[in-house]
C-alpha cells in the first residue's frame, strides 16, 4: 500500500513538471525528493534504517544506506488522513492516549505491518528520550540491532570528541550490517554537497527575513527538519537550490510569499501535519504571515571534509532542542528579531516536554523580547483531539490583539 501511494506521488508530481513546466516550485521540488525517499524506503531492494531525528543521514547515505527517522511516518500518515486506525492500534496495545502522536502511531503502523523491516536501527537521545523508547521497541519487534548515539548537552572539546568517536564505532556498526566499508572519496563527496545545501539553505532563510517576506506558511512547512534526510545528496544540493532560487527571484521583485501581508508570525515546533484551515484562515483573512519556523534554522558551521566526524558531532551537538531550554529560548528570541516577528504560534504537541512541557517557559522568555506567544493545545498528528471552532476562535483573537499593537505602536 504505501509503495503504491509513494510511487504514485512521484509519478503524478513528475507527469505534471513534464506537463507544466511552468508549475515547478521550490515546494513541488521538495515534495518530489521526499517522495522519491519514501518509495525506497518502501522498495524492499535498499538497506534500510530507522533512525532518531538526529542521526547523521549523510553519513548513513554515503554507506550505502536509505535512512529516515520513525517520526517521519507519523506525519505522512497524518498529512494522508490515514492515521487514526494506526492509533487507536497503539491504544489497544496499552500506550495511552496522552503520549506522543507521532510515536503511538509508528508503533500502530509496525503492529500492522506497514513499516519496512529495517536491517537496523541508528537511535538519538535528542530531541527525546520518547523517540528512543521507541527506537527500541521497534528494535525488539524486528530482532534487529540497534545502536544508540548519545548527544552530550554542550559543546566542549571533550564532548565533541566523546561524540565524534560514537559516529566512528557507527561507521563500524553499519559496515558489518550492509558488508561495505566506508569509502573515504564518497564521504568527502557527501560533505562537500552537506555544505552546498547547507550555504543555500542558510541564504534562502536569510531572504525569508525580508520585508515583506517571499516566505509563506506552506512553503517552509516541515522544511529544515525533512530536508536533513537528503542531507550529503545531489537531491539535497537541488532542493534548497530551488528554495534559495525561489526566494530569491521574489525579493529582487519585492514579492510577498502573501500578498498584503500586514503581521509576521513565528511558528514554533511542529507544524500540525493533518488537513486543518488555520494557515488559510491566516493568510487570506487577516494577511498574517508564518515567515519562520523554529525549526527551519542553519545552528551548525561548514563540516570540514579532511576532519568529518568532529563536523558531524558540532551539528548534532548545536540544535536548540538539544540542552538546557534558555539555550532554545535564546535562539527563538535571536529567530523573532532576526524575522521581525510580531508573533508567535506555539501548538503545543500532547505528550512532548520539547512542545507541552517547554510551553510556560517559552511563553515568558518570548514575552520579555516584546512577542507575544499564543499556545494551542492540540495534538500535531492526531486529528480527533483538534477542536477547529475553539482554536479558530482563539487564533482570531490573538490576531486582533497583534493589529491593536499594531495600531498602537504605529
């Protein structure tokens, strides 16, 4: 079944390039890769690995391997419609409804055969000690073998060696799984494209921060967390290409990503990933803008090719969520004045101490920069916890009260 819905998603975005050329977009593009991710993973003919949200896929590409990490599946199902029966599949085995969406339903799709059968699984502490429960679940289901990589807190000479010579021992791990050694000239190939997209990608989230802004809230959706899995790719190197391209194109034109656009929002975390109006409501009712997404932000420097591992260690080491919660509220606070936010949207995911649990904290430290901060309570993959007339509601209100400063600061 979802060899068929991947494969049929490439087919139908590369008929309607072929038959529109001028319909090609930055996103289109970026749908065409992931896609075409999803039918490997799926074809039963690549080794396969499932991995924790911070696992170094371009190490894991250059070895030979399609990588992905388990959340990703939980969004497709989400964005399909689809996600409900795999829930509520999780629930009848016991994992309560109040835990994270995202893994109950990778847990319901494996009890259901639908997830691919890994040759073995690369799990991260970071960004949650949730997803490695479920790593390892998933590990004991399949009798596969798993190893751990163990993300220090801070960087610190020690740490990043302490982690550079974890990434080493997984080279190791994944050559005697797949029987192919690392070749040192496809590494440093994989690299040099990490740094291609990584400089293009940093450049367009630069252009987003013009004013007005050539970003919209579809564009960036789920963009700077998926786009890692193409990362150390000739397909990675292409699609922030498009993006940079993209916006590029509209600011040298002073094109807004929506026209009109009268408010500059911030979203924070994870994006809803069901079917739901609240971007629409946004855009065409009140002209307010998502021109930022917490995730969708370059944390690392250029990886040197001649020392990788250590540039590999630094990347995973840098993320926000990674750490004690100021260094995430510092780096929303650097996002809302770099962007000139004068909101921010923070849904905040049932069961995750990165949504739910940071919420208080992440409302004040926003607040003392002078950005208010509305909190959703909903769940971002399960669509019978979300209440569209009550957030509708809310989200208007919270508009209203951004156009009153508005006024007031004018």
């Amino acid at each position: 079944m979802m060899k068929q819905y991947f494969d049929d998603l490439v087919s139908g975005i590369e008929t309607t390039l072929k038959e529109n050329p001028e319909s090609k977009s930055a996103r289109k593009i970026y749908a065409l890769e992931v896609a075409k991710l999803g039918s490997r993973l799926y074809s039963g003919e690549e080794k396969i690995a499932w991995c924790g949200v911070t696992a170094p896929f371009d190490l894991l590409s250059c070895l030979g391997v399609t990588s992905c990490f388990v959340e990703f599946i939980g969004a497709m199902l989400a964005s399909t419609g689809m996600i409900e029966e795999f829930l509520e599949e999780a629930e009848k085995e016991g994992y309560a409804g109040d835990t994270c969406g995202y893994h109950r339903s990778v847990i319901g799709a494996m009890k259901k055969n639908l997830m691919p059968e890994p040759d073995f699984l690369i799990a991260t502490n970071v960004p949650c000690s949730g997803g490695l429960a479920v790593m390892e679940t998933i590990a004991d289901h399949f009798k596969k073998d798993l190893f751990s990589l163990h993300v220090p807190l801070e960087e610190t000479d020690t740490s990043v060696r302490y982690l550079a010579d974890q990434l080493k021992e997984m080279v190791e791990f994944v050559a005697g799984h797949t029987g192919r050694p690392l070749n040192e000239e496809k590494l440093k190939t994989a690299i040099l494209n990490t740094n291609k997209a990584r400089a293009l990608t940093k450049e367009a989230f630069t252009l987003a921060t013009n004013v007005p802004s050539p970003a919209n809230g579809r564009v960036l959706s789920n963009y700077g967390i998926v786009v890692a899995l193409l990362l150390g790719t000739e397909a990675g190197v292409l699609v922030a290409e498009a993006l940079r391209d993209e916006f590029l194109s509209k600011v040298r034109k002073n094109e807004s990503g929506v026209n009109g656009e009268r408010i500059r929002l911030m979203w924070i975390q994870n994006r809803i990933q069901f079917k739901h109006p609240l971007i629409h409501l946004l855009e065409n009712e009140y002209k307010a803008v998502v021109v930022s997404d917490e995730l969708n932000s370059v944390t690392w420097d250029p990886i040197d090719p001649d020392d990788p591992y250590t540039g590999l260690a630094k990347r995973a080491i840098s993320i926000p969520f990674n750490g004690n919660i100021n260094r995430r509220v510092k780096h929303l606070a650097q996002l809302a004045k770099d962007y000139k936010i004068d909101g921010a949207i923070n849904p905040c995911h049932w069961g995750c101490r990165q949504g739910t649990g940071a919420r208080g904290l992440i409302f004040d430290g926003l607040k003392a920069v002078g950005v208010p901060v509305l909190n959703l309570e909903t769940d971002c993959v399960d669509s019978r916890n979300f209440s569209e007339g009550q957030l509708r509601t809310r989200l208007e209100a919270f508009i209203e009260m951004l156009e009153h400063r508005q006024t007031l600061h004018s």
